[in-house]
C-alpha cells in the first residue's frame, strides 16, 4: 500500500486557496515583477537571480533520503514536503527543492510525485502532468541530436562514426518497453543507414542529467558539447559538438534552464526542477534550483531518490561534488512496513537494513535523523520499538505525521533536524573516494562500504568498456551505480542486510557531459514498462472536462 492508496483525510484539502505566485516569491525576497508566471500558481524564477545573490550567505541544507523502500515506496517527498512546513511553523524562512514527476510512473504503477495527504504541493494535476514544459524540452533536445547523428552518418559521415557503436538513444517520457530495442533506418537507402537503436525514458537521458547538473547557461552548452555520442571505426570518441548540434539544443533548453516555482498546501515555497531517476541517473534536482534557494532560504530541504546507498550516494558524490554543496542535516525515512517487509525485526532483517543506511551516512562524517513515515494502521508498539532501536545506535527518531496533518504533524521531526544541525556543526563533511582514484576502485569503494558487499565482477562487455573508458581518460569522473533499489545487494529478491554477495557490472556507460559514469548493474533497464493494469487504465475525463483517477 503506498500513501496515495489511503484515502486521503478531509483535510488533504488547502485550508485557505492557494497563494498567487508573486505573494509565494515575495516570501522569499524575491521582486514579483522579476518572476515569469505560468498562470496564477507556477512561475519560472529567472537563473541569474543566483548570478545577482552570489555573495549571500548559504542557508542550510537538509537532505532526505531512506531506508531501503519496499516496490511501492516509503513516502520521501511527503516527508520533504512535512519538513519544510514544519520548519516554516516554527519561524525559519524555508524553501523545498523537488524533482519534475514523469509521466512515466504516473501513468505506470508508481503514480504522481508530488506528495500526498496534507503534505504536498499545489496544483498537484499540472505539476504531474505537462507542468513547465522541461520535459518535452530535453525530449526534444536529445531527439534532436539523436536525429542529427543518424543525418550525418546518412549524408557523409566524415567523422566515420561507427554506426554499430553509437551510444546516445532517443528518449520519451512514458513507460513502453518495446521501444527498449529498435531498428532505425530500414526501407532503402533514402532513409538512412540501418541499425540498431532504442529508446530510454527522458529522466534517465544525460540531457537530463546535464539540465540538473549545469551551473549557468555557458556551462549548460559546454556540458551538452561534450556529450559522447558514439565513437569512430578506430575507436574515438565522437562528441556532439562534431556533428553541430549544441547551439539548436541549448535553444530548446532556454526557458527549461530557469527554476520553477510553486507552493505546498500550506503555502511554503518550492522550487520543482529536474527530474532524474535515482537507480538509473543521479536523482535529485537541479543544482541551479538548490543553489538558488539557498541564496533565498534559511532552511532549504531536498530529497534524493530511492534509499542512502543510490540517491543519497550520488547526492553527495556527484551533486555535492560538482556544486559545490554542503548538507547540514540528513533525514532517513523508515516506516514499519518497510522494516516489517525487509525481514522485521531482526538484525539481518528490516532493522538492520535501516541500520546500514544509518552507517551509510556516518560514512559521509554526518550524523542523521530517522524519520518513521507513520501509516494510520501501524502498530504503536512497532513505532517504539524502532525507536528505541535508533536511541541504541545513538540516532534520533521521532514519529511523524505530516501525511494526516501537515506541517504540524512533523513538528517533533523539525525540531529534530534543527537539534541535528547543530551537532553536524561540529563534523566534518567529506567523500568516501578521490576523483584521481580509478574508475574500479571507485565502484569497488561504493559498493564494499555503502552496499556491503564482498566486492565487483565484471562482464566481458564490461571489462572491454572499463579499458576503453580508462583509455580515454574518462575513468577520472565520479561513478553513478544503476541497480535495483530495493535491496543493498544487485538483486531485488535479498531483502533486508544481505550479506555474502557481489556486484556484478554488466555495461560501463560514459555520460561526460554530465560528469559521470554509469555502471549498469543486476537486470536494470532504462526504458521502464507498464504494469499488468496501468494506472492510466483508471483515468478518464468527465463531461464538464474535470479528470478523474490522476492521483
């Protein structure tokens, strides 16, 4: 059962309309004037509103992430979403930083991204459904130099790229899973030259990824410029630069540079850009948005997707690393279901799984909060009882309901996270790995000390992308682990703290303009597909136009 499956309390309603998006940016400081309204409750904040606040001091950051979820997730972004209301009850100036829902989820199994109960944000429906337009931007900019690719290979192909080694795949924002391998080009010679191709889902594009890495418009193109779309019959890489695309490409991404703005329920400001998956890219939002809130905000509260070993790794190694971040607070979040479908209570089981990602970020030199997501049917005597596990391990737990009250259900949770700022004060902040280290250390690093496992083996096909990779220098760039997310281990069936197990790396891709490597691990595919009943199977829309089944 996943939070959206409860039916929602009376008060999942707004207790006052929401505000228009001038009062919203004026909380922050921000000139009304300055902003550019997406009708009355969505606005684009422009991103040299970072350039103009460079000197202001940072607010503090405060980071969610989880214990390993169950399939259905355990409630992330209505506990981001808690937090920052509670934080702004209690008098501190709060922005939230969110990810852009895909369509994907929606219309799959996972359904919107928004938050739910009390603790969400408004419009919910435009949020999860067309929002800005950023996704169709970077589908657009992807598919563009995708088609640019095919066309000079068809016209010259002076670069004598290798048509059998090109890796960039044309993305869509929905799930479709015979997309996953396709042949391009067939009908004769005017249509090109034939090959094999596929399709990812545009959160997983690097286009993606680069939108939600890039500082600033100049590095957005560089970044785009240095793509590598495939490589040349001697085994170069070719970068989109060479086939001229990045000018067109950087046009379609003007506007989705700029951060979005909305609200929650309770009216508290957040930023909504970017939309990475968390096992299959980087998962968090754009550094520009979380750069610029800090600016904005006392407290800025941010997620990153799936649990400590995926989201929360990549959060600090590549986001943190490129931009420059700092967390001052880091929240887990647990709930007895998960505890009970990872094992229960035992120490191999759901407890110490939660015990892992506790380790995980005092890897990190931070000392984290656990925030148990309560469910309106759990047993008390399971909350305690995981709490007084944490006060064991020396972790503050604190049982929060912001999914049935809002922000003041999360009361005892913010006080928490304030109590933890402070002690971090105190703690140094730092990486598990050099960039200057190899790109098998690297994986070998992550995977021992944050998974738990004995070490990494390699494919065939992997071992000839780890030596083509080092070749060329790109062995020097972070490592972004795609595996399957609800286990520590490559394979969904070991629940709770496996033990005895390896990593096995099938595929090394390259995603240089964005600044990593992914290592493609387990059975993770990168173009999802629907469930037996899609959730788009409940959607209709009535006579007067209202849609039904969007949440």
């Amino acid at each position: 059962m996943t939070m959206s499956d409860i039916p929602a309390p009376e008060t999942a309603q707004p207790d006052r309309p929401p505000r228009r998006i001038q009062e919203v940016a004026r909380e922050l400081g921000l000139d009304p004037d300055l902003i550019l309204p997406h009708g009355h409750y969505i606005a684009k904040v422009p991103a040299d509103v970072l350039t103009a606040r460079a000197s202001a001091p940072d607010g503090h950051l405060i980071l969610v992430t989880a214990m390993s979820p169950t399939p259905q997730g355990e409630g992330k972004t209505t506990t981001t979403v808690g937090l920052g209301d509670a934080l702004r009850r209690a008098g501190r100036r709060t922005a939230i930083c969110l990810r852009e829902p895909s369509l994907g989820p929606y219309f799959g199994i996972k359904g919107g991204g928004t938050g739910a109960g009390r603790a969400q944000v408004t419009p919910a429906e435009a949020i999860n459904l067309h929002f800005t337009g950023d996704m169709y931007s970077v589908t657009k900019a992807n598919n563009l130099l995708a088609a640019m690719v095919d066309n000079h290979i068809h016209h010259s192909n002076r670069l004598e790229i290798d048509p059998r080694r090109i890796v960039l795949r044309r993305v869509m924002d929905l799930n479709d899973r015979a997309l996953r391998e396709i042949f391009v080009g067939l009908g004769g010679v005017k249509n090109g030259v034939p090959r094999k191709d596929g399709f990812n889902i545009t959160p997983a594009s690097e286009v993606m990824a680069i939108l939600c890495l890039a500082r600033d418009f100049p590095d957005l193109g560089e970044r785009l410029g240095n793509m590598v779309v495939g490589f040349t019959y001697k085994g170069e890489p070719v970068r989109a630069t060479a086939v001229e695309a990045v000018g067109a490409m950087q046009v379609l991404l003007r506007d989705a540079i700029h951060p979005n703005l909305a609200q929650t329920l309770e009216g508290t400001p957040t930023f909504i850009h970017g939309g990475p998956f968390a096992n299959i890219a980087q998962g968090t939002n754009t550094a520009l948005a979380t750069r610029t809130a800090l600016k904005l905000a006392e407290c800025v509260v941010t997620e990153a997707g799936f649990a400590t070993e995926l989201g929360a790794e990549k959060f600090f190694h590549i986001k943190c690393r490129l931009a420059g971040l700092k967390p001052a607070a880091v929240v887990i979040v647990a709930t007895a279901k998960a505890v009970a479908w990872h094992g229960g209570f035992g120490i191999r089981g759901g407890l110490g799984n939660l015990l892992k990602h506790i380790e995980n970020i005092r890897l990190f030199g931070i000392e984290p909060v656990v925030a148990l997501n309560r469910f309106d049917d759990d047993a008390p005597a399971d909350l305690k009882r995981i709490v007084r596990f944490c006060a064991r391990q020396e972790v503050e737990a604190v049982v929060a309901e912001h999914y049935r009250h809002g922000g003041a259900g999360a009361s005892d949770l913010a006080e928490a996270v304030q109590r933890a700022i402070q002690r971090n004060r105190r703690r140094k902040f730092r990486f598990l790995y050099p960039l200057s280290a190899p790109l098998a250390d690297k994986l070998e690093k992550v995977a021992c000390e944050l998974y738990g496992a004995d070490g990494v083996d390699y494919d065939r096909s992997a071992e000839t992308d780890l030596e083509l990779l080092t070749r060329h220098g790109f062995d020097k760039l972070p490592v972004c682990v795609a595996k399957t997310a609800v286990s520590l281990s490559d394979q969904a069936s070991r629940r709770g703290r496996p033990a005895g197990f390896r990593i096995t790396v099938n595929e090394l891709r390259v995603a240089a303009g964005a600044g990593f490597v992914v290592a493609i691990c387990g059975n993770i595919v990168t173009m999802p597909g629907l469930p037996r009943v899609p959730a788009a199977a409940r959607i209709k829309v009535l006579p007067d136009g209202r849609a039904t089944g969007l949440s």
